[in-house]
C-alpha cells in the first residue's frame, strides 16, 4: 500500500549524519540526460526526460516531462569526441530561446572544429521543481 | 512541527528502489533514487594525487598526466549513467575535460589546458548520476 511521510529531518538510527529534507529534495539531480548523438540520435538513459531533438551538429535539445520553476537553474555535463584530437573540449548549454522551464539545448565543442557530435553527451539539471 | 525520522536505510513500500519526493513546488514529485547523485569527488590531481572529499570512490589512479580514474565502492548498473566533470588548474585560465573510459565500475576522464596540452589539474571535480547496481 502507499503511504506518505511527512518529516523535517532525516538522521540515522545512532541520531548521526543528520540532513534536512528540504537538502534531499532541493539537491537531487531534477534531469539526467545521456545520449548519443553521432548519426541518428540516441537516448541511452534519462531521467525526467521527455524527449531530445536534434536540432544542429553538436546541439541536442532535451525537454523534461516534470518542468522546473524558473530559470534559475543548473545544467552541467560533459561528452567525449569522435576521435582523437588534441584540441580542448568543451560541453556548454545554449542560453537561447530554447532555455526555458521546460527544455534547454547543450552543445558539445571541440576547440579545433567547432561543434562536433559526440557518441556519449552527458547532461543533468539542479535546481527546483514547478 | 518540526519532525525527525530516525533510520539507517529507507526503502520504497511498492518498489524498494522507487521513493517520491515532493519538489520544490510543493506539487510534482521528483524520484529520489534517480535524483541523487550515486557518486562525487573533489581531487587533487596535481603532484601525489589526493582526494579531498567523496563519496563512493574506493580510489583513484594517476594514468599519466592530466589522466585520472576514479573507481566506485558500490558499481553502477551499467555504463549508461551520467557523468559531470570540471577541472581548475592553478595559473590557467581555460582548462577543459573529457571523458575517456566509461564503465559500470569506474571512470576515466582526462583534463587539458587550452590549446590542448594534458594538464595535470589541482581541481578534478566529478558528479554521477545513474542506476545504481
């Protein structure tokens, strides 16, 4: 049967390693988004995640089924490259009409190239829930 | 009034793995398994590499230069999880990472100066989340 638990603080059974739920539901990761974008785009795992698009070399758009509050939110990554390259890497959102509550684009770059798609683009979202 | 709930391990009633959270917002519910970070460090990977905290990391190897690879106490599930990582080398400006090697066990991720040099880096800063094993 489902039940509801309504409680400020979280602690151990000894009364350690205390932590406030507002700290769980405030520092869990809202998305996660691992996808592969070489050839036809590939969700390989998510987490909130509706649906991605591809919208240009190096840039996925990913839309999220629960959206957030605001604008104020964080969105970090990372990727790999296609092949071997020397240059520096850099995985970035793209801070256009496509950022709002319910969506964000992230581009993978590569120094040398520009955006180039990757085979393994990483992604997650902190921040509050609508 | 304010409440405390004392307990060692918290399990989901119609699936063990699946416990709702309510946001933010006070409507949506978010799943705190697949919210939580499963694995994170903040490294020293500069000189005799150090990690200066974490958790779930059972060790970090020093591949080569700039070359790291972070290994999990408890595995993740598969390799399709989501890695985020960061770099700050002292004195540089524009430093960058790249993943290397994904696997269920472990990461491995390199780290670069502009222009492309491997950098051993004094910030390493790694965050996964994922499927847990």
């Amino acid at each position: 049967m489902a039940s509801e638990l309504r409680v400020n603080t979280l602690k151990d059974a000894a009364g350690n390693n205390s932590i406030a739920t507002s700290f769980v539901a405030g520092g869990s990761a809202k998305v996660w988004h691992h996808y592969n974008q070489s050839g036809t785009l590939a969700t390989v795992d998510s987490f909130n995640v509706s649906s991605a698009t591809d919208t240009a070399d190096g840039t996925v758009r990913t839309s999220y089924t629960n959206a957030l509050a605001n604008l104020g939110y964080a969105v970090s990554g990372s990727h790999n490259l296609p092949s071997s390259n020397t240059a520096s890497w850099v995985t970035g959102f793209d801070n256009s009409a496509d950022f709002t509550t319910g969506q964000v684009s992230c581009s993978t770059f590569n120094a040398g190239s520009g955006r180039v798609d990757a085979t393994k683009s990483m992604m997650a979202i902190h921040g509050d829930l609508a | 009034m304010a409440s405390i709930l004392k307990v060692d391990t918290l399990t989901g009633v119609t699936t063990a793995g699946s416990i709702s959270v309510t946001g933010e917002g006070n409507s949506t519910t978010t799943n705190l398994q697949q919210g939580l970070a499963k694995a994170w460090m903040d490294l020293n990977g500069s000189g005799t590499i150090a990690l200066r905290d974490s958790n779930n990391i059972a060790s970090v190897t020093d591949n080569t230069t700039g070359d790291y690879t972070a290994s999990y106490t408890s595995a993740m599930g598969n390799a399709n999880y989501s890695a985020l990582n960061s770099t700050g080398v002292t004195g540089v400006i524009t430093a960058s990472t790249r993943q290397h090697t994904i696997a269920a066990g472990s990461y491995r991720l390199e780290m670069n100066e502009t222009g492309g040099a491997a950098a051993d880096s004094t910030y390493v800063h790694l965050g996964i989340h994922g499927d847990l094993a």
